[in-house]
C-alpha cells in the first residue's frame, strides 16, 4: 500500500515540474494542490492499514470500506480547503496531477518489491 503512495508522490511531483514549465508559479502550486490533496489522505489510509494488519483484527472489510469513505471524504474536503486558500489556482494544472495522482496506485502492481 505504501508502494502505492509512494507512486502518486512521484505523479505529483511530475505533475508539479509540468505544470511549472507550461503554466508557471500559478501552476505549479495548483498542481501541487490537486496532487497533495490525493497523496495525504492515501498516506494516512495506508498507515491505518498496516496498523489494522499488525493489530489482527477481524474486521478488515468494514475497516477498509470505512477508511476508503473517510479519505475520499478527505480528498474533497483538501480540495475545498486549497481552493479556499488559493483562490487563483490553475484549474487545468490542478485536475491533470488530481487525475495523475488518483490513475497512480494503477501501476503499482508492476513496481516489484
């Protein structure tokens, strides 16, 4: 699971450095914006996980329904808040490292540990 945190970090981070050459400042920290909002919520999940895991307990599927709501809640409520924040944010820089970052964990089958 951390594997797949780990790749939307390295999409952020590539949406960042795209989005700073093609749209600046402005869409550099929009990219980072959309990005983050996706990477920290998973990062806490994945963490909630393993402790889940090392723990035993029994109720992995109501765990993991549970902790997949909340982040998805959290991924929208980062995004509210960032806008909030940043009202000037690139909308397009902002959707194409949300869109990195979310397609990410897809390809974490193929990294082998």
């Amino acid at each position: 699971m951390l594997k797949a945190v780990l790749l939307q970090l390295g999409a952020t981070l590539l949406a960042t450095a795209i989005g700073a050459v093609f749209f600046g400042q402005r869409g550099a920290v929009s990219a980072a914006l959309g990005g983050l909002s996706v990477v920290i919520p998973s990062w806490l999940f994945a963490l909630r996980l393993a402790a889940l895991a090392r723990r035993g307990a029994t109720t992995h599927v109501a765990a993991f329904v549970v902790g997949e709501l909340v982040k998805v809640a959290s991924i929208v409520g980062l995004l509210m808040l960032g806008l909030a924040l940043y009202p000037d944010a690139h909308w397009g820089a902002l959707l194409i490292a949300l869109i990195l970052a979310l397609k990410a964990n897809l390809f974490a089958f193929l990294v082998k540990t």
